[in-house]
C-alpha cells in the first residue's frame, strides 16, 4: 500500500526556505529566499491537511486551488501541480513572492489555527513556477483562433498584463498603452528586486510580447494619444492604470529638498538596477548613501522605502507610524526583515513638519491610541507636550497612493469617478457607465494588492469575451 503523502503536519514542522543572512542581504538587491530543493518542497506541501473546505483557497483572492497542487506537488507530479496552480493565476511565481501570504492563504490555514504552523504556500508557489520555467512547461501564448476583434488596455501592471493574457489566448487583438519604457507598472518600477528580481517580470512581459501583445510603451494618454482615439480604434477599451498620485500631508516644510515621494525613491533605484541613466539618484537627490534616513507610513510600500535604504547604505534608517506595530498596515514578515537589516521602528508617531531645506529634521507627534472609528480601529490621538525632532537628511513620505484625475487629464468628462477619484465600475466585469469601456485592479479599488489587481484583470477580459460571443439582438423597425 503506498504510502500517505499527506497529512505529515504533526510529525512535519513547517520549514521556510533558507534566508540570506541580514549582513549579506543588505549589500545588495538580490531576493532574500533560497529556493526549496525538489525534496523540501514535497515535504513541507505534505504538511497540508486536505481541509475539505480549504479556508487557504476562500481566503485567496484568485480562488486558487491550493489543496489540489500541494498534494500534487508531495506526490512528485509536478508539472501537472504547475498546471493547477497556473489554470486560475496568471502570474503565480510573482503572487508567490510579493503576496502577504500571512493576511491570505497562510493566514487562513486551518494547521496555523491549531498551532502546528501555517503551510508554506508562497514559497511553494514559486517554487513550482520557477521549476516549470527552468524544465519548458511554460507553454507560449497560442491563440485558438485569431479573432478580429481588438481590446486597448491603458496600463502595463497586473491588472492589465493578466487581461491581456486572457484576452490574447483566445484571440482577442490586445494593444497595451504604458506611459513607461517597461511594462509591468509597479512590478518593474515599485517592487524593490530583493522581492521581485526584474528579470521575473520580463520574462512575463516577453511572453505576453512573443504571443502577439502589441505594447505601445512611453505613450501617455492625454498627451501622446487622445481617450478618445484609443476608443474608436478598438472594440472594447480596458483602464488597468493603478494609482500613482502621492498622498500628501499639510504640514511646514513639505516640498523642501529632500522630503521626497516614494515612487520617486524607489523607481530610481529599480532604473538604477536596469543600469539605466537617473540623474537625480546620481547627483544624490534619490539615493540614501551615507544619510540618516526617516520613512513616513506603515504599509508595504514604507517597507520597500527603508530596505531600499539600507541597501543603499544609509547612515541610519527609522521608520515613524502613527499607530502600533499590531495595527501596522504592511505584512509583518516585511517588517521583522527590515527589523532583521537594521530598521529601527518608531512606533505611534506621527510628522507634524519638516526642519531646515535641504531637510535636518521631522518634527514628531507622540501618539496614544483613542477609541475606535467606525471600521473598529482605534484612532490615534497627540500627546500633547511629547514633540520632539527626529534628524534627517532624506525622508521618504510613503503615506499611500490616490487616483489622478483621469476626466480631466483624457479630456472625458464622462467618464464615472466617486468622490475619492477612483473609478465607478462593476467589481466583478469591470464595466463601466460609457459603452465598452471597463476599468480593473487599484483605479477601481483605490490602492490594494498585486493579485487584486490579477483577478480584476482575468474576470474583465472573461467578461469581454462573454459579450463578444453574444449573439446581437435585431431590433424590429
């Protein structure tokens, strides 16, 4: 009788992949993570219970099915494990890097609840991709059938590259506008690499390319090419932009040299890994060589700010958030790395302003957590009398991200945006109130994850080709 391959939780305790030393990791932008050996890899996929409701597929976004390619994957059938995981993910080597697994599958794993340790589902699920790159199971993009029917999607991110997948295999003629010479969005410019090496999202970018995606890159809508243009050449239209408008505080001091954007931060040094040309990090602007180093805000993006930093060789590298570490926004995997790198954390603190220009200094707000808002989390209130002033030479304000205001900048004042800029669109089709235009991903949801943005994406273009295989109904004279 063969043995049980499954089950192995209680005699199998969970085993991350081997991470590089803090000392090495901070002198470069490799990723952080070994890869499992194929051994590794079926023993810990074993430790899955068989849940016969699998909290870790109903708390994923993309519904994927967890439980069916980890066994898989411990019965050595790996390449039909791969088939699995990528039937409902387009991009399951990226999600397997850059998802919080902590606040999704692996959160949700029902041998966590009972205190044996979650599953490693993300590293599996790279581990899997990864093996089917380097074995050739990663079939090109093959359309069916070449259709005559053309889709224009604004935007090279997630959102728009899974559409495009999706869209392209059924063959749909997809055209992509990206106002960047890579596509990819924050995949390419957001993500620092000791996340997401580059060459992982090229590679994507060159299969899409390779499967007859036409991509019209350094093509900014509203100045290159009108809306308006885009939607009489194409059948339907998909807005997968995501949202890059920096959040701003009201506060003395902002705007001074040296109180910089995130994005700004951070696209810099992944052009610099590109080895591409970025004045403004070599003049110094944007690189933190040497300096003290102050980062604003408690989500991923702060945590890829301050890693960048040490990696760049700060001085010294804090980062203040308003509340505390419980109620930090950013996966808390990220922040015990940064931890691990020689992040300090100052916890429920807030700017109040901004001292000398070039930048000294943050003027800091001790905080107390008061009674909770109508989401149920406690709002932070000042402690009066507790300022002080944190020297600085570089901050980096990573406070979020707003939609720019699309209406205005293309010029169509009919597109449908609620009060906070985003987007109105169906969550589920992503269809809009003007005729065969969709939006998907962050420009609808407001700032959210990667595999938001991959499953907006997927169900878009899925929606599209519902409505393109629609018979039309004639209308009696």
């Amino acid at each position: 009788m063969a043995k049980q391959p499954m089950l192995k939780f209680v005699s199998v305790e969970r085993d991350m992949p081997e991470k590089r030393p803090p000392d090495l990791r901070r002198t470069d932008f490799d990723e952080i993570y070994a890869e499992y050996a194929d051994a590794k890899a079926k023993e810990q996929s074993g430790r899955c219970s068989q849940c016969g409701v699998p909290y870790c597929q109903s708390h994923c976004p993309l519904h994927n099915n967890i439980p069916d390619w980890l066994r898989l994957t411990a019965e050595g059938r790996l390449q039909e494990a791969y088939e699995v995981s990528q039937a409902t993910n387009t991009f399951p080597e990226i999600c397997g890097r850059i998802c919080p697994q902590d606040r999704l599958c692996e959160g949700n794993c029902v041998i966590e609840s009972s205190g044996h340790g979650t599953v490693t589902i993300g590293s599996i699920e790279k581990y899997l991709t990864d093996t089917a790159w380097e074995k050739g199971w990663v079939q090109p993009i093959t359309a069916r059938e070449e259709r005559s029917e053309s889709v224009g999607i604004i935007g090279a991110g997630p959102g728009g590259l899974a559409a495009a997948d999706v869209l392209r295999r059924a063959g749909v003629q997809v055209t992509i506008y990206d106002r960047y010479d890579r596509a990819g969005g924050l995949l390419t410019y957001g993500i620092p690499g000791f996340k997401l090496e580059k060459d992982i999202v090229m590679r994507r970018n060159d299969q899409l390319a390779e499967g007859g995606v036409t991509f019209e890159l350094e093509c900014d809508v509203g100045r290159d090419i009108s809306f308006a243009d885009i939607r009489a050449k194409h059948d339907a239209v998909i807005i997968a932009t995501g949202v890059y408008k920096t959040r701003e505080i009201q506060a003395p001091g902002v705007g001074g040299l040296g109180v910089e954007r995130a994005i700004d931060f951070l696209t810099a040094s992944n052009r610099k890994s590109f080895g591409d040309g970025v004045p403004e990090f070599d003049n110094g602007r944007l690189n933190a060589m040497g300096k003290r180093v102050v980062v604003i805000g408690g989500g991923d993006t702060a945590m890829d700010c301050v890693r960048t930093s040490i990696r760049q060789g700060a001085e010294s590298v804090k980062c203040l958030y308003r509340r505390d570490r419980a109620n930090m926004p950013g996966s808390q995997r990220e922040v015990a790395n940064a931890e691990e790198e020689g992040v300090v954390f100052e916890w429920l603190c807030a700017p109040k302003g901004f001292t000398g220009d070039p930048v000294s200094g943050v003027m800091v707000q001790k905080m107390r957590l008061g009674q909770p808002d109508v989401t149920g989390r406690q709002v932070p209130e000042v402690i009066e009398g507790a300022d002080y002033v944190e020297d600085a030479d570089l901050v980096i304000m990573a406070l979020g991200f707003e939609p720019e205001d699309l209406p205005t900048l293309w010029n169509e004042p009919d597109l449908p945006v609620n009060r906070w800029g985003t987007i109105k669109a169906d969550y589920i089709s992503g269809a809009t109130a003007l005729e065969g235009v969709y939006a998907v991903g962050d420009i609808v949801r407001g700032a959210s994850l990667v595999v938001w943005a991959i499953k907006d994406g997927r169900d878009c273009a899925e929606e599209i080709l519902k409505r393109m295989a629609a018979p039309v109904t004639m209308v009696a004279e």
